[in-house]
C-alpha cells in the first residue's frame, strides 16, 4: 500500500460528533481523574506492547468500544493479550473503566480520542486482531465520507494488521452493511472467512455482545457479522 494513501489529507479525520452526554456523577468523575490516567496509552510516541504491558503479547484493537462490553468481554477470555480500545466518547469510556475495575481487567489500554491517532502511531503489521462493531452508519448519502469503513481508514487497518491478522465487523445498518461490503470488495489485501450466509448472519462464539447488538435485536433488526483476514 503506498504510504502516500495514509497521508491522504483528504481523508476524514473527525468521524463521530460531540464527545460528552449527560453531566457525569461523582464516582464516573472519579474513575476518570484515577483510573484513566494508569491505564491510558501514553500521549506519544510509538504504541508498542512491550511499552503498555511489559513483554511481547499479541494486541487487538476496538475501534470505538462503546461502553466497553465486547473489549472487556474479550479481555477477560484472552488475558494472555493486550486490549486496545479507542472512544471519543467521554461516557463510553466510563463505562469501560467500570468494566475494567468491576473484571479485575490489567490487560486493556484506552485511548479517549479519535482511532485515527492511534492507528498513525502503530507500527506496520503490528496488530494481530481489529474490531469496528456497530459504528455510526452516517446514513445520509452527502455523510458518507464521515464513514469508518472508507479507503482512508482501511488502508490503516491493512497497513497495522498482521498477515493472517484478522478484521472484524459488525453492523445492525442495512445501508452500512452494503457499504461496508463494497468497500472490503475492492480490497485485495483482505479475504472473507466466510463461505455462506450463515457465517455473517450468526455471531461467533468467541464475540460478545454489545449493548448496541442488544438494542438492535430488541427492535427487530437484523445484525451482519463479518471477518476478514489480512493476507
């Protein structure tokens, strides 16, 4: 992938809108002024797993973890890696800092901020396992630009994930879901670990539930679920 890709400044850097809800309570203040700052990436430089865990294990990466369900889900099954979660959301990364002090999680990182950042400080193929679930569709066609899943950021996804690494995603958005298939479609870096509709209309075992999967089937959507594999 030419690098001149990455660098694109055409590329979307700003991919969500405001970054804080409702008015947080003390204790949610709290775990933000204690707990984040011992386990959110450094503020520069290289993001390496001997620099944010002590020794040479695999790193996944959530992009846009929500309120942390499937990252601390995937934490507590996999203590042997390192979890990366990325959030703009100040409310969503309490609710991940909930989730690591309730799990007793040592094994995630946060960054509260955009993906993008995090994405440009990874080394190449540095990256063993990536999640994007459920991310804003920006269902508007003139919004399409403001997607996750655009040339831009993929070519971030194939330039960080391993060969054999695998991307996976999630999306409850028919028009996303369309999307989001045209675009991994021009891809000749990625492979579909799939071979029916099964494979996408079932979530794996190993893929826990978020609360926006939750909401979705409450409403009687139908969720897609994919993965890819970097070649």
């Amino acid at each position: 992938m030419a690098e001149s890709s990455i660098s694109d400044p055409t590329t979307m850097r700003r991919l969500y809108g405001r970054r804080q809800g409702h008015t947080l309570r003390q204790g949610q203040a709290a775990l933000l002024a204690d707990l984040l700052p011992r386990i959110a990436l450094p503020p520069e430089g290289p993001i390496t797993a001997p620099r944010l865990f002590g020794d040479d294990r695999p790193l996944w990466l959530e992009i846009g973890f929500g309120r942390g369900e499937h990252m601390a889900g995937q934490a507590a099954m996999h203590p042997h890696v390192g979890l990366i979660g990325a959030e703009p959301f100040v409310d969503g990364v309490v609710g991940a800092l909930i989730a690591v002090r309730d799990g007793e999680l040592p094994n995630i990182r946060i960054y509260n901020g955009d993906a993008l950042d995090v994405l440009d400080r990874l080394a190449p193929a540095s990256i063993d396992r990536l999640f994007l679930l459920h991310p804003d569709p920006w269902p508007k066609t003139r919004h399409a630009k403001r997607r996750f899943m655009n040339p831009g950021p993929i070519d971030r996804i194939a330039r960080v994930l391993k060969p054999g690494g695998e991307f996976r995603f999630g999306t409850d958005h028919p028009v996303y879901c369309r999307w989001a298939l045209m675009q991994m479609g021009k891809r000749r870096e990625f492979q579909w670990l799939g071979d029916a509709a099964a494979d996408f209309q079932t979530r794996p075992a190993d893929w826990p539930q978020t609360r926006y999967e939750t909401k979705a089937r409450r409403l009687g959507h139908e969720v897609w679920y994919f993965r890819w594999q970097r070649q």
